[in-house]
C-alpha cells in the first residue's frame, strides 16, 4: 500500500486542521497516511508521497515547514509532493495572489522540489489567542472546505499517478530518500 506523509507546520493549530482533512480525504483513496507535525519528521524514507501544509506569517511560511522544506529537499524532489498554505484573511483575488507569491518564494529557495501540485486556503484570526496589536484584528475564517477537499481529491489523483512511476529501494544510490525512478514502460 502507498503510505502519505501529511505533514503541516501550524501556530494555532487551523493548519493541522486542513492537514487533518487532507488526510481523511487520502484514506477515504486507500492510501496508508501519517499525518505528523513537520518538525518531528527525521526521515522521509518510509513515506512514497509527502503533502506539506504551512501556515504564513508575516510573509513567510512557518518556520518549521521552512526547515523541512531545506532539511528534506533530496527526499521531497525524489517523491510526488503536495504543497498547500493558509494565510489570507479572505479569499479576494489579491488577498490569495500574494499569499501564492509568499509560497512561490519559499518554494524557489528549494528548486529541485517540484511539487505536482499546490494550493493556497484562505487562514483563520482568532483574536482571543492573539496579542496586541493583532488582538484587534476582527474574527474571521476564510477556510473553503470543499475546495480543500477537492483539492485533496486532486492531490490523491496526483499521487495515483505518480506512484508507478517510483518505486522503493533499500537505498538508493547519490540520494536518502529510498526512491528511484523507474525505467518507462516499453512500448
């Protein structure tokens, strides 16, 4: 069975959220999902595909999906990976456009990862768990739950194909991410 890293990077936890949805949504595919915090993972070794869902912050994503991106970035460019970011408070055509540009950004520091698909979700204020001055920012969620799930369902497509197209080694050679590409189908 193909197992899934789904792996987030959250500050108030709407991001484990959506992470928690993804998953779901790639079992109800028969795919075998960890579903992890970013920081905690050492090794992608036993996973065949990883998703990565960060939060962004102050034009960033989260500093630990900022550090698995650089820590695995062998293993994340020998796997299909999935990347999605919550951030904007709403989902206004320029709100969502700099949100992708923040996540572009970050992904272009890691070129050999190559991500077959990504997806920016609207973020959530809570201003309860804030401190001033964001505390005054209104309450909102912007989070679009069927297109996190219709994306999910693209993501688990995505790692369908991809998945024989990979295959796992005991090691493979120049590279720790257990994968090696296999040869094309004769024709």
């Amino acid at each position: 069975m193909t197992t899934i890293l789904v792996a987030y990077a959250t500050k108030r936890g709407s991001t484990r959220e959506v992470a928690a949805s993804v998953a779901e949504t790639l079992r109800e595919s028969e795919f075998a999902v960890d579903l992890q915090p970013a920081a905690m993972i050492d090794s992608l070794r036993r996973y065949d595909g990883v998703v990565l869902g960060s939060s962004l912050y102050m034009g960033r994503p989260h500093p630990d999906a900022r550090r698995f991106l650089k820590r695995h970035r062998a293993g994340l460019a020998a796997r299909p990976t999935a990347v999605f970011a919550m951030g904007p408070e709403t989902l206004v055509e320029k709100d969502v456009d700099g949100s992708r540009r923040q996540l572009d950004r970050e992904l272009a520091k890691v070129p050999e990862v190559e991500p077959v698909t990504t997806a920016i979700f609207g973020g959530v204020v809570d201003p309860e768990q804030l401190t001033f001055p964001f505390n005054h920012m209104p309450a909102s969620d912007a989070r679009d739950w069927d297109a996190i799930h219709a994306w999910a369902e693209e993501v688990a497509e995505a790692m369908e194909r991809c998945g024989n197209s990979l295959i796992p080694t005991e090691k493979a050679p120049h590279d720790s991410s257990g994968l090696v590409p296999m040869a094309p189908a004769a024709r």
